[in-house]
C-alpha cells in the first residue's frame, strides 16, 4: 500500500519541507553546450521542471570557476550569464512547486589542458590519474597536473563561497559541495593522490582540511541547514582512485566531524563496483556510517522503489537519491504511488547534445502538484 512506503513521507531538511523522500541525484548531462556554458530555458528549464515532484532536486555538477572545468558542456556557476540561467531554472521548478539544490564542483586532476588554454589542471599534488578526460576533441589521456599552491588553494576556496552567493542569488534551496568520486576534494583525502607536506597533506586532519575550509568558508554566506555534503567512502579503481589502509578512517573521521554542523544532508554512495575482495573497503556504506552520522543522511546507488524503502525502513538512512530512473521517468514519484512500471533509459543519449534522451522521456502517471 502507498501509505505503508516511506519513499513518499515527508521529511523536513532544517527549514525546507519535503513531501516526499525520493531525491533526483546529480547526473552529469552534457547539455550546456553553449559558449557561456550557460542552463537554457529550452534545455535545462524544462528538464528540472519536468522531475519537480522529486521531494529534492539536485542539480548536475557546476564548476565554481574556469579551473574547476573537466568535461564538455557542462554548466557553471560562476558568470552572469550561468547565475542567469540558472535562475531560470529555479523559477521555473519552483513554480511547479519544487524544491532544488545545486551542486557545486570541481574535478581538480581529472581535467585537461585542452580545458585551461594549454595550462596544466590544479590538484593537490602532481600525480596523473591515468585516467580519460572528455574533452571537446573526444577523450584523450589525463596528464600530471600542477600542484596547488597555497594562493590556488585559497584562490579555490573563495571560489566555492562566490559560488554559494551566486546559487542563493539564482533562487536554489541550497547547495551540495561535490566531494566525491575522485574530484578535488576526494584527491585531497586519498593519500594516493595527496602527498603534501603542508597543512594539507600528511595525516588524516590534515587531508580533510580543504573540506572543512570550504564548508567553513561557505556557512559564512549561507546557513548550515542550506548545505548538503557528498562522498563515496569505498571508490577504488576508477576515477584515478585506490584505497588503502587510511581511506575508511579518512572518511570516519570526515563523518564524525560533520556531526559539528547543522547540514542539510551527508549524501553517501554505496561502492560503484564490486569492493567485496579489496581488503580497506566498506561493502554496505549505510550500515558503517548510520551509527556515525547523527544529520539526515541521504544514499544512492543502483536502488529501486523496492530497495528505496526497505533501506528506511530499516533506518539506515533518511532519504534515497535515484540517478538513472529519473533520466527516463520524470514522473518518478507519481509512478511510485500509482506502481507505474517504469520506462528504460537509453544509454547512448546520457551525453549528447539537444533534446533526445533529455526532454523526450513521456509521462505515464497522472500529475500530482509536486509540492503535495
């Protein structure tokens, strides 16, 4: 029975008010494909306005800067004419009766000169991710990028804050600081990709610092309960990243020291590929950080409305973010409630210019008022 799903009872994020606890996750789509890398009203306006029923949406990762770029069309946060856009889209979901957050990114190493006018990407320490970054000539080889300065680093921070200002500016109901997945931040806490001697580098605090310094510098513009947090404890082997014996306890102690703030949210990934056999690892991210974690916290990864609930019912988390199921069923949280099947997504549409695969998904539920 509908009343017996906990995927559709409210929830409250400090001030804002959720009817629902069904979060769209942040996806990059590839759709900014303008030279201001801008949100347009007949691209990105009608796609957040079409998933508004979500209990929460949060946005695609938006670089805080130019140097925060890694990935073609992909949107900012950072000019007049991104904070224009944006806004846009906030009035837009916000007319539907939806709430929306944006997340705020930069891919640090996982860039590309081709991205920065022949300059080398910024990361914590020069070390190459061996990875591929997707530039506007097709994918090419990551190089060995520049290690950051303590002026980048600070230069870095304000950046965040400004892109805070600029996101309360737009209209959000806050914003994610994208800590995840092997962009700048997780290089600063992974010892295989931080090898400073300074202030941030070394020990456990001393590689968590650069996320406490923006957060630090970020609550300074907004208030706490508007800033989500979002990490991936157990990613190895993509993304440049390899846990060791320090990864978890970098991650505990990150957690338990987020509990000394009032945040919206902790969003955590469950492993994106099988950890089962890799000694350091947490195979079930929800059960080791529930009883670390005291603030709402949020999990996604690979759930279905099935799953969704039984997480919460077993109380280790609060609010489930689906990433797939929403590219192609904007009307998610109506097909919950009514048990509408839902559509497949096409694969060969994630990242590629125009409509298709973006604004094309149908329908197939009765529309509820997403703020009911």
């Amino acid at each position: 029975m509908n009343r017996a799903q906990l995927l559709l009872q409210p929830i409250s994020l400090g001030s804002l008010h959720l009817p629902n606890r069904v979060v769209m996750a942040p996806m990059t789509r590839s759709r900014a494909d303008n030279k201001e890398n801008k949100p347009t009203e007949d691209l990105q306006g009608t796609y957040y306005q079409q998933r508004a029923s979500a209990g929460l949406i949060i946005t695609e990762g938006s670089q805080v800067s130019e140097q925060a770029v890694g990935y073609i069309n992909t949107p900012g946060i950072y000019s007049k004419a991104q904070l224009k856009g944006w806004k846009m889209v906030t009035e837009k979901v916000h007319a539907s009766g939806g709430r929306i957050f944006i997340q705020l990114w930069h891919v640090g190493r996982m860039s590309h000169p081709d991205f920065h006018k022949g300059n080398l990407p910024l990361a914590p320490s020069a070390i190459n991710p061996n990875e591929k970054s997707y530039t506007p000539d097709g994918f090419k080889d990551t190089v060995t990028p520049k290690e950051m300065t303590l002026d980048d680093i600070h230069k870095t921070i304000k950046d965040f804050a400004n892109a805070a200002t600029n996101a309360m500016v737009a209209g959000f109901d806050g914003v994610e600081i994208h800590a995840s997945n092997g962009y700048l931040f997780h290089q600063f806490f992974n010892r295989t990709s931080n090898t400073r001697t300074d202030a941030y580098g070394g020990n456990i605090e001393n590689r968590a610092r650069f996320l406490f310094d923006v957060l630090e510098a970020i609550k300074e513009r907004m208030p706490e309960d508007k800033i989500g947090i979002r990490l991936n404890p157990s990613l190895h082997g993509s993304f440049g990243m390899t846990m060791d014996e320090e990864t978890i306890p970098t991650f505990d102690y990150i957690v338990q020291k987020l509990n000394d703030y009032n945040l919206a949210y902790l969003h955590l990934s469950e492993p994106f590929t099988d950890v089962s056999e890799v000694p350091f690892a947490v195979t079930n991210i929800a059960k080791h950080y529930r009883p670390l974690y005291r603030g709402k916290l949020m999990i996604n990864n690979g759930f279905d409305k099935e799953s969704g609930n039984r997480i919460l019912e077993e109380g280790l988390a609060d609010l489930v973010a689906f990433g797939k199921p929403y590219i192609s069923n904007p009307d998610l949280v109506e097909r919950f409630k009514q048990d509408v099947p839902l559509t497949d997504w096409e694969e060969n549409t994630f990242y590629t210019p125009g409509k298709k695969g973006y604004l094309d998904y149908e329908r197939k539920t009765a529309e509820v008022s997403a703020a009911q």
